[in-house]
C-alpha cells in the first residue's frame, strides 16, 4: 500500500513540475511622460524695431533636469512665426515681426516620447518703426530762382540693421535727394539727406537772331516791304526759334504759386514721407 501511494505521489509531482514548465508570464511597463516647463525670452528687450527678433527658449523637466532636443513652435497669438529646434535644453532664433504695435509672444514645447508638451508664459513685445523722418525746416518762402534746401535727418531704431531708400516729387518744378539710398548697420547713427527744391524750368528763349536770317529777311524785302513789315517779320521768326529750341536756353521761373514737395522713405515693408510747403515768389519780396 505504501510502494502505491509513493508512485502516485511521484507521478503527482512529475505533472506539476511539467504543468510549471510550460506557462509563460508576460509584463506590461506603461511609460508616464514627465512634465515639461518651458519659458520664452527676448533678446536685447521687449521694444524692438519691426523686422527679425531673436528669441531664447529654455525648456526643462519638471524635476529640473535639462531636456535633451525636441522642437518648440513659436507664435504671435494664433499666428506661427516658425519653429526652433531644442539641443540640451535651449532654442534659439530669428523670428520676423511685420507689424508695429504690440505682440504676445508664446512658445510651446511640441513634446517627445519622455516629455509632455507645455507652452511659456506669454511675452509682450512692442514693435516700434526701424526708422523715423525729421525735417530741419518744413516750410519756407523763396525767391526764384534761388532753391530750397534742406537736412534731411534719418534716425534709426536701436540695432536697426537694413537700407533705406528715399524719392521726391513735386508739380512743376523739380527736387533732388543727396543720397537717395542709406545703409544702417544697427550702430545707431543718425545719418542726413540734403533735400533741394528747384523753383525753375528750363524754356528756350531767342536772345539774339542769326545774323544769315536777318541778311535774308533784309534782302527779300528790300524793294517791296516797308520797315513795319520786316519788323513783323523778325518777331515772327523769333517766336519760331523759340519754338522749335534754337537760340540760347536760360532759366525762367513759374508765377508766385504755393507748392508741396513730397519725400518719401521705405525699408522692406515699413515706408515713412514727410512733405515740405514752400512758397515762391517770383518778385523778390521775400529780400
């Protein structure tokens, strides 16, 4: 009875240790992404002239340990101004602000297998002109022919990088610019455009007839005209030399009249113009 029960005993265990054998234990390791903080800087201020602003993104885990790479998406609101790409827990770069006035700046941490997405604080920044127009005088009263001249002052934004190009205009006569192009290099200076208004226009006039048509004149109608007639004659023909741009040109002014000189500006999309009231006296009254 004992041999029986010791063969049952051992076939018994025999099973189990083969039923052990055969089964197959599986895990299952869910991965929780930590929290991300991410914070957005301005470099050099909050007021910069409209145009490229660099921007500084820190992003770092909760626990303050450096995030290795992702990529940050910067915008203006719900505009995107482009996106940054993370090394060791910093983005910087350019991002390009067309409009003057105030921008809310944000940038957001796009996320990784480790890292959940979280997005900065909002940042205010005031976009002020690159450039601004001031005029030394901006109206006057002349005597033509003399001209109109004045200093143009262009004055740049801090750090204003860019060319600005410049053009007159004005009904009648005419104006120039000395230069017509600028280039700022962001240092700051102020840098003058001499602006010349030019109360005259050019007429051809004939101070004195040729001697082969006088001689002509004279003698067709030496037997058959009277002096009247051949007076005619000649202010006709000087009319005609007028007309047709023979004889000597001079200078003539216009009559007293008032006139506005527009000079504009304009770098990229940003254009700035001032205008100029100037009235010319033909008479020399303003002596």
């Amino acid at each position: 009875m004992s041999a029986r029960l010791s063969l049952a005993l051992l076939l018994c265990l025999l099973r189990t240790s083969s039923a052990m054998g055969s089964t197959q234990a599986s895990l299952v390791q869910i991965v929780h992404q930590a929290p991300s903080t991410t914070s957005l800087q301005i470099v050099g201020g909050s007021a910069h002239a409209a145009g490229d602003v660099t921007v500084n993104v820190q992003v770092f885990s909760s626990n303050g340990l450096t995030i290795p790479g992702g990529i940050v998406a910067v915008s203006d609101g719900s505009t995107s101004l482009g996106q940054l790409t993370v090394y060791n827990g910093n983005a910087t770069g350019i991002i390009n602000i067309k409009s003057l006035g105030t921008s809310e700046l944000t940038a957001c941490y796009l996320n990784s297998d480790n890292y959940a997405p979280s997005c900065s604080s909002p940042v205010m920044l005031t976009s002020i002109p690159p450039y601004t127009l001031q005029q030394g005088i901006s109206s006057s009263v002349i005597n033509a022919p003399s001209p109109f001249v004045d200093e143009l002052k262009v004055i740049p934004a801090k750090d204003f990088v860019g060319v600005v190009k410049l053009g007159c205009q004005v009904p009648t006569y005419r104006c120039t610019l000395s230069p017509s192009s600028l280039t700022f290099s962001g240092d700051g200076q102020t840098q003058t455009v001499q602006v010349t208004f030019i109360p005259s226009t050019t007429a051809a006039v004939a101070g004195l007839l040729g001697l082969p048509l006088i001689g002509l004149v004279g003698t067709g109608f030496k037997r058959r005209r009277s002096i009247s007639a051949k007076l005619v004659v000649l202010v006709s023909a000087g009319a005609l030399i007028a007309l047709t741009g023979c004889g000597p040109i001079v200078s003539l002014p216009f009559n007293a009249a008032n006139y506005t000189m527009l000079v504009n500006s304009a770098s990229g999309t940003y254009s700035q113009a001032v205008s100029y009231d100037i009235r010319v006296d033909t008479v020399g009254t303003n002596q």
